[in-house]
C-alpha cells in the first residue's frame, strides 16, 4: 500500500508538479531514502538482493536499462562498462524542479547532475548514486547563477529548530524532490534486475 502511495504520488508530481504534500510528509519521504553524508557529498547507496542469479547474468539484465535511460548525450552517457569486472558508471541530469514565481514573476528550472555506479556480484547489485555537490537553478528573467548545495540542504544539516525556516522548507523540497527522481533510478534498475519488465 505504501509503494502504490509513493508511486501515485511521483506520477503526480513529475506531471503536474504540484506538491499535495506537507513538509512533515516530505520529511518522512526523505529520512527513509538511503542516503550518507561522505565529506562534502551526498551519496544515495541502495544493495538489490536477487537470490539465485550470476553477476552477469545481472549484469546483462541491467545494461539495456542504463544504455536506454542514458542515452541523450545533451543530458547523460555511459562512462565506464566492464563485462569483465562487471560494473557501470553513467552520468547523468534529474530535472528536480520547474515551476513559475507568481510573486517576483519568473519561471525557474532546477537541475541536478550525478554520477550512478552499479556493481555486480552473484545474488546482488550495488547501486550508488551520487549528485553534484551543486544543483543549478535557471530563471527566465536572466540570472542564472542560483544554486543549491545538496551537503548544506535540511535535513542534511544537523538541526536544533523546532519549526522549519521559509529556507529549510525550500531546501527541503528540492530535497525531496531529488529523492523522488533517486528512488525511481533504483526502482527502474531493481525491476530489470529481477525481470519485471523489459524494453
């Protein structure tokens, strides 16, 4: 029940992207994504357990996924595949964000490269994801030089307060906006891993 809620939820946002959410919701979201705090980055680290399946034959299962979701070479490519060490790298962009500011009158685009890392052994994958230490936001009205540190965002960054600043609940949602596309990177992979589905 609660994976069909998150899922309706996602589809909601990606195509309307209207949040019908409360930041306390968005907090919950955000502390049950799988993710650790390495020196001045974020990285999101999920292990995908597949009983009874060779690395390669993982490996094989997951390549068609990665070579499909990356292949606009404007916005992301295939770094590194071993079929001998069996691991891929890719680098990436999430469009987290894009709406319009009624009150200063500007539409804004919020963007976060990463870099995905998956290994392979026998019964399980690794998958790594991790973002640029700086999301980038464009505006419409020329200044383009807005960004977001993702190492400096709450709930990232220890906090004492009891009620969330205009700037905690605005870090908090590119926050979890980028969960929402981390998650579904690991759900795409999950599922060809196990054979869910297929191109």
């Amino acid at each position: 029940m609660k994976y069909k809620f998150w899922s309706l939820l996602m589809f909601s946002f990606m195509s309307f992207n209207v949040f019908a959410i409360g930041y306390p919701e968005m907090l919950e979201y955000v502390k049950k994504t799988p993710f650790e705090k390495e020196g001045g980055e974020i990285v999101f680290t999920k292990i995908i357990s597949v009983d009874g399946v060779s690395a390669k034959e993982l490996y094989d299962r997951v390549l068609p996924s990665i070579s499909y979701s990356y292949q606009d070479k404007n916005h992301a490519e295939i770094k590194v595949t071993d079929e001998d060490k069996l691991y891929i790298v890719a680098k990436g962009e999430y469009k987290v964000e894009e709406g319009f500011n009624a009150m200063f009158g500007f539409s804004y685009l919020i963007m976060s490269k990463h870099v995905v890392r998956i290994d392979f052994k026998d019964d399980k994958l690794r998958v790594v994801i991790t973002p640029e230490v700086k999301i980038n936001e464009y505006r419409s009205n020329g200044n383009s030089d807005v960004a977001h540190y993702v190492a400096s965002m709450f709930p990232v960054r220890p906090q004492k307060k009891e009620k969330l600043s205009r700037e905690d609940k605005e870090d908090l949602k590119i926050f979890f906006s980028l969960c929402l596309r981390i998650n579904s990177t690991f759900e795409n992979i999950e599922k060809f891993a196990r054979k869910e589905t297929e191109w």
